[in-house]
C-alpha cells in the first residue's frame, strides 16, 4: 500500500479549504448584497453605506460567477446614484467625473457585460444623461427626485430588475452551493479518515 506523502495531504487541504472558502464568500456576498438592497429601498443610505464598506473589504477567494459580478456592478451603480449628489465624490481614478457621469459609465459596462433589455437600457441611459446635463448647466446639483421616489423612477426600476435578475439566479446559485459545499465537505471528511 503506497504511504500518502505528509506534503501531499497538507496540498490536498489547502485546496479543499479554498473551495469551502469560496462558497462561504459567495454566502457572505449574497447576504450582504440584500442587505444592502433593503436598506437602499428603505431610504437607510447610512446603513447602505457602511454595508457597501463591509463589501469593499475583499473576499478572496470568491466563487467566479456572472452571478457574483452582476451583484457588485449593481451595489456600485447603486452606490453611484446614492452619491450622486456631492460632486466631490469620484469613483474613477482615471477620469474626473461625477458621481452621475460614473454610474453612466457603469450603465455602459453592465449592457456589455451582462444581457440586459436594449429598451430598459436605453431608459435608464436617458434619465442617467438628462440629470448630467442638468447637472453640469447648473453647475451646482439639485437634490435627486428618484432617492425620495426611488420605486417611481426609471432608474431605480432599472435597479430592481436587475436585482430581480440577481434574486433569481441567486437561489438557484445558493442551491448548487449548498451542493458543492456539501460534496467538498464529505470529500475532505472521507480523505481525511
């Protein structure tokens, strides 16, 4: 009977515990991704903030999803439009842009990135480069009508269908974890007997 080599087994555990790491990540991801949701929705912009905090410490390693990627364009457009108002904000290390500016760059980079409906788009694009412009001729920036009306608003509508678009792959990704959690840990529970 061939002896298991002690650097072998140590090798075998480290990648066993990345991929029960990964899967706890994407739990943690998904959690707080809703959280961050509802608190949006309830108009608890400081708690929706400290949670995209939370989120922006990193989570390594991450299951690599189109899932897990949808939901971090979401939380940064979101995290866009809720900033939307202090000009002094930039989220772009390259280019000087507003808050508004950036999440239309990010609107772009999610419809090349995710499918999303050209009209739903398009929509979105409108009200995104209307507020800008307004924006930029007044030189000072009006309060946003879509936080106070957030579920009226084209934006916000378009937020949530792609939440909704989350939400569903979501359950189905956190159903084919728990199965992946559950075969890595009776693999390691039976190598290791």
């Amino acid at each position: 009977m061939a002896e298991v080599l002690p650097e072998k087994l140590n090798s075998e555990n480290k990648v066993y515990q990345v991929r029960i790491e990964s899967v706890v990540n994407g739990w943690l991801v998904d959690y707080y991704f809703f959280l961050a949701v509802e608190f949006f929705k309830n108009e608890q912009y400081e708690d929706f903030c400290a949670i995209i905090d939370i989120l922006d410490c990193k989570y390594n390693p991450l299951p690599s999803t189109d899932d897990i990627a949808m939901k971090f364009r979401v939380l940064q457009f979101i995290s866009r439009i809720n900033e939307g108002e202090n000009l002094g904000v930039s989220f772009e290390m390259d280019v000087p842009s507003t808050p508004l500016e950036s999440a239309l760059m990010l609107l772009e980079k999610i419809s090349q990135e995710f499918s999303i409906p050209q009209q739903e788009y398009e929509k979105v694009s409108t009200s995104l480069k209307d507020m800008v412009s307004i924006s930029l001729e007044l030189n000072s920036f009006i309060v946003l009508p879509f936080k106070d009306n957030f579920s009226l608003n084209e934006v916000g509508c378009f937020c949530f269908y792609i939440i909704n678009i989350c939400t569903c792959s979501a359950f189905t990704f956190l159903h084919t974890s728990t199965k992946a959690i559950k075969t890595v840990v009776s693999n390691y529970i039976l190598f290791n007997e």
